[in-house]
C-alpha cells in the first residue's frame, strides 16, 4: 500500500462549486500522493462527480485551486486521463479506433504509429482480438477494459474514474477494482476514483476520503475508516453490516 507520506502529485485547496444557490463543493481539501489509489466515497448526489470534473477542468471551479506536482492547471491536463461513468465510447468507432482517438488529438504520431500505439494498449488488456469491434459487440466488461485503454494509450501519470463500477453487478465491481489495482502496478499511474461502492473501495485503496455536506469528512487508510469513531464514517459502515445481517435472516 501506498502511503500518504510520499510525495504529492495532486494538491487540492479550497475548492468551492455552486450552482446557483446551491454549494457542491465548499472548500475541499484532499492531497493525492503519487503513485496511490484514492477513493473518494459518498451518497449519490452528493457531489463526487463534480469534484472529479473540477479536477479534471471540466468544471471550472468558483473559488481553490488545483497543484499538480505545483505546476499550472494546463500542465496538469496533459498528464490525465479522464474515464467517464458509462464509458463514453463512440459507438460508431471500432475498439481500435476509439483507442487510437486521445493520440490523434494530442500527439504528433503518423498512423502507422497510432494504430501500432492503440494496438497495444488492446493487447495490453487483453482486447487485441477485438480490435475490429465495436463497442455494442462487446460485453460490459470488455467495454470498461475498452474505456481503461484508451484512457491509458497515452501514459498518463493520472487517472481520474468516474464511477467506473455503476451499472455492474457484484462481480463485475470486483473485476474493474481488481483491473485498477492490478494496471496502476503495470503502468504507473496514480488513481483518484469517486464511488459508492464502499467495501469494493476500501479493500482496493491506499487511501480513501470521504464526501459529505460539500467538505471532506475524513481522509486516511481504509483500516482509519473502518476504525473511525464519526458518526457519518460510521455509518457506511453500519449499512453494509446491517444490509448482511438482513441477507442473513
């Protein structure tokens, strides 16, 4: 497990997002250290996505600020990716060329060399033989492995998941956290992932914070979490008990 004393390769300080007299985000903090798995947990609706977009510099933000490694923003979207709830892949693009779309758009690469580049990335999670498909022939789970390469054609230092679970069932939750855990290690790269599936993301994660009321409750291990004694970490805790409980009558 990665710990918090490492270097950080995302600060986040006094981040504020409203929409018009509603506040999501009122003076977040959160520190990313390089190379972790973070998950930011919280109640639907909650604010999660909007605080990943803010990241991401897809939602500008009305007040904070956003360091990467204490460089600009601008320098910081070029090192991220960005794999949206859903996918977000073009039906209309095989596997190959919806993989091969980010480096069109952000290198210098012939084509040669992209289609090779996005070939491997398929290969590389186990889709090469699919490369000719498009996303409808595929199953879920070949879809979010789909929607994983082409986040990672690029090498990106870090990788924001919106999400990356909704829609699964329980072992297709666990497939895509042990898909994040397994290719952090192979490609490097920090993971910053906002979910709701609390127990999925405690067994997967370095660090975990938790969402609530527009401020991070709780930042720190995922044994911390369990440990807590917040009533609001608590009882995340205490639903998952009492939903097995329930199973169990």
């Amino acid at each position: 497990m990665i710990g918090a004393s490492l270097p950080p390769i995302l600060e986040v300080s006094g981040l504020r997002k409203q929409f018009g007299e509603h506040v999501v985000l009122d003076s977040v903090n959160l520190v990313v250290p390089r190379g972790s798995i973070i998950s930011v947990l919280g109640r639907s609706g909650i604010g999660k996505s909007v605080f990943l977009k803010c990241l991401a510099g897809l939602l500008t933000p009305d007040a904070g600020e956003v360091r990467f490694e204490n460089g600009r923003p601008g320098r910081f979207r070029r090192r991220c990716s960005y794999l949206f709830q859903g996918n977000a892949l073009f039906d209309s693009l095989t596997a190959l060329e919806n993989v091969a779309l980010p480096l069109e758009q952000t290198t210098r690469f012939g084509r040669r060399e992209i289609a090779q580049t996005a070939r491997d990335a398929l290969k590389s999670l186990g889709l090469d033989k699919f490369a000719d498909h498009f996303p409808a022939q595929m199953s879920g789970g070949m879809q979010k492995r789909l929607a994983l390469a082409r986040a990672l054609v690029t090498r990106p230092e870090l990788v924001l998941f919106d999400e990356p679970t909704a829609g699964l069932d329980p072992p297709g939750r666990n497939a895509v956290f042990e898909m994040i855990v397994r290719d952090r290690q192979r490609f490097d790269f920090t993971a910053v992932i906002v979910t709701h599936d609390v127990p999925e993301a405690l067994a997967a994660s370095d660090r975990v914070a938790l969402l609530e009321e527009g401020r991070i409750r709780f930042e720190g291990t995922a044994a911390e979490f369990a440990a807590s004694d917040d009533c609001i970490v608590r009882s995340f805790g205490d639903n998952i008990v009492t939903l097995r409980t329930s199973l169990d009558k």
